[in-house]
C-alpha cells in the first residue's frame, strides 16, 4: 500500500464543493487565527500520489508538464455532475440512467473502492449537491432531497421532495444544481428547444430558492442551456458556461462564460447569442446592447458542461482563482471540437484567455471519452467525470 505525503493546503471554498455553507466565519477562533475550521483541517489533509505506469487507455491523454491523470473510478455508468459530502463520499447524478451513485475511497488512497448506487427509478437525476448532511437531486421536473446521507446511502434511502414546479420538458431539462455563498439552491431551467421564445417565463433562467425549497425566483434570464457554474472565491460573482444555438453553421454562436453580478440581469437568448450575434429569427426583437456580454467566448457547439475555479494549492500558483472547464464535445459539427478540459484565466488587466489544459479523448474525429464536470478535493486534486466513458479521473500535480 503506498504512503500518503503530508502536505501544507488551502481549503476549497464552500460554493466549490457544492456543501452549500456560508462564507461567514462560526467560531471565535477562527476570527484569530483568520483561518476558517476547513482551512485549518486541510493543513493536516493526507495526499496520496499516484504510483506506477498510467493507465493505458489515460497515456492518450496529454497534460501540462508535472501533471498527471489517472482513474478515481470505473464502470460508474454515465457519470455526469458531482458533488463531495463532508467526510468525502462522491456523489455523482446521470442523465441517460436513472441512477445516483455514491463512490467511496474507503483508505483515502486516491482510487475508489466501493461504488454504490444510492437510488434508481429517477428521470434524468443529473445535479447532485450536498448540504448540511442531505444530498439533493435535480430530476427533470423536481429537486428531491436524502437526508443523513453519510449514514443512509447503502441502504436504498427515502426522499422528501424539495420542489416539483419545474417543467416537465426533457429537451435541455437535466439539471446542474449548486448551493450558492447566499446558501441558496441555484437550479437552470433549460430553453425547451434549439430556439424558441416561450410565453412561460421560467425557461432559459438560472433559477433559486432556499433549501426547503421555498421562495423560488428567476435569478438570470436569456440563459438558453447552462450544465455547470461557481462562484468567484472572492467577488463571490456567479460564473456559468451557456451552450450556445445550433444549426447557425460550424462557427456561430460560440459557447460562453458568462457572469452574473446581480439579480434580473439578461444573457441574450433567444434574441442575441455570445454577445453580437444576432439571431435570425429573433434578434430583430432587441438589440444585443441590451444584454451583458460574456466574459469569455468559447469552442462554437463544443459542449461546455462543469466549471469550477481552483482554489487548491496543489497545482502550480497560476491556476489559484482560475477556472477549470469540462469541455463535452460537438454532436453534429462537420469537424468534431470539444471532448477536452480548457481552462479560462484572468490576468492583472481583466482579460480572459482561453487555452487547452488536458486533451486526447478525441483521436482524428473518433471520440472515446467526454468530459462532463469537474469537482476539486481538499488535497487539491481535481476529479473529472465521463459520461461515454463512464469514469471518474484523478488529475494531479507534482514538482
């Protein structure tokens, strides 16, 4: 059994993990130390570093120079969102199953164990997220909630429903759903099409609602298809990726990254796509000026799915606050694009690069793996999902 290395960490935001606890400090120590409980238990977290040759299959893929990629877990059918309990028990929610698993690295060895499904019979259970001991589940037309989960999950547990007023409609009704710094449910209502203007208001938002599931309301509009957001770690700004129309040709519209800094603001669709371009059904409606611009434009159609900021320190300080991107791939361009991890940085003006950081599921135009989400862990790994694949990896770094 090889020994894990202690190593010096800083904790992963709250909003990061999907636990959905307030940024506000809980204790009068934490106010003299200025570190958070979580902080200072990272300092004391265990790394495993992998050992041996890499997976063949995982010598396609190619990195940045020191890091290194290898499976957390196979045979997780379809693996789409991800969210990570309190003593480190992976959650992770499907879309073309019916199916939540729970995934447990019983030795803290960085490779799972144990892969258990929590529930079955649900319809497209894609978002998972876990506050206060409870695991919520987006299905397409509710969010459902099991609590005690750490306690309950091999033993096929209840649900209560947290809300079921969402539409019923499958075209982009799965869900990524993530408990935000105000300790809201953040929950995507998808556009029920490629483009289409609805009468129903709550189509192509990002909505939110408390935890019991009251007081739901449109937080942003013009949101045709977002399966992935975070908040910065400090502006504390809501950041999604949006998948942008089809049938507009290879290149238009891109994907985006958008940013939210308030409630009520309006992202463009269906009247304006990735900022300036305007749509030939409905653009003649509103004007592009009248929406926010993305931050960053991305791959057109390549399927921008999970993002998270990397707020670790096992990976090299450039990365600290940057955003890391599960890039799922294109279904219908003539040249397949995506089926990547990207990573969005910002620099000391505020301009945004767009840059590849881990590729190779795509060889030629065959495509044996999909990137979906991505999850960071206390020891600063990063963990990404595979839906074609049906994996869970482990990336890390090392000097």
């Amino acid at each position: 059994m090889k020994k894990p290395i202690r190593f010096a960490l800083a904790v992963l935001a709250s909003a990061t993990l999907g636990m959905g606890c307030s940024s506000e400090s809980s204790s009068g120590d934490t106010a003299k130390t200025g570190q958070t409980e979580n902080e200072q238990a990272a300092e004391d977290t265990e790394i495993s570093f992998p050992t041996g040759p890499i997976d063949k299959d995982l010598e396609r893929i190619t990195l940045p120079d020191g890091f290194r990629i290898d499976y957390y877990a196979k045979d997780v059918d379809n693996a789409r969102s991800m969210a990570l309990s309190e003593s480190g028990i992976l959650f992770v929610g499907t879309r073309e199953e019916d199916k939540v698993y729970a995934i447990v690295d019983e030795n803290k060895d960085g490779k799972a164990d144990e892969v258990v499904v929590v529930a079955s019979g649900l319809t497209m259970p894609n978002g998972v997220a876990v506050r206060n001991g409870s695991l919520y589940v987006a299905e397409v037309n509710r969010v459902i909630r099991f609590d005690n989960i750490e306690q309950t999950f091999r033993n096929q547990p209840k649900y209560e429903v947290v809300n079921d007023q969402f539409p019923s409609d499958t075209h982009h009704g799965w869900k990524y759903i993530a408990f935000g710094p105000d300790d809201k449910l953040y929950v995507p209502v998808g556009a029920p099409c490629n483009i289409c203007k609805s009468e129903k208001p709550i189509y192509a938002t990002i909505t939110r609602m408390n935890p019991d599931g009251s007081n739901m309301e449109i937080y942003a509009e013009g949101v045709r298809n977002t399966v992935g957001f975070d908040w910065h770690p400090e502006t504390k700004d809501l950041y999604f990726t949006d998948n942008g129309r089809d049938l507009l040709g290879d290149d238009t519209p891109p994907d985006e990254l958008n940013r939210a800094t308030k409630k009520g603001e309006h992202f463009g669709y269906p009247y304006c796509h990735a900022g300036d371009v305007a749509d030939p059904e409905f653009g003649k409606m509103r004007d592009c000026s009248e929406f926010v611009k993305p931050v960053q434009k991305l791959h057109p159609h390549g399927g921008t799915l999970g993002m998270k900021f990397y707020t670790g320190k096992m990976f090299p300080a450039k990365y600290r606050n940057q955003i890391f991107m599960a890039q799922h791939g294109s279904w219908n361009r003539t040249e397949k694009i995506g089926y990547s991890l990207a990573t969005v940085t910002t620099d000391a003006n505020g301009n945004t690069t767009h840059a590849p950081f881990a590729e190779g599921w795509l060889q030629g135009q065959e495509d044996w793996g999909r990137p979906v989400d991505v999850l960071l862990m206390p020891d600063g790994s990063m963990l990404v999902s595979d839906d074609k694949n049906d994996a869970i990896y482990r990336i890390t770094y090392r000097k």
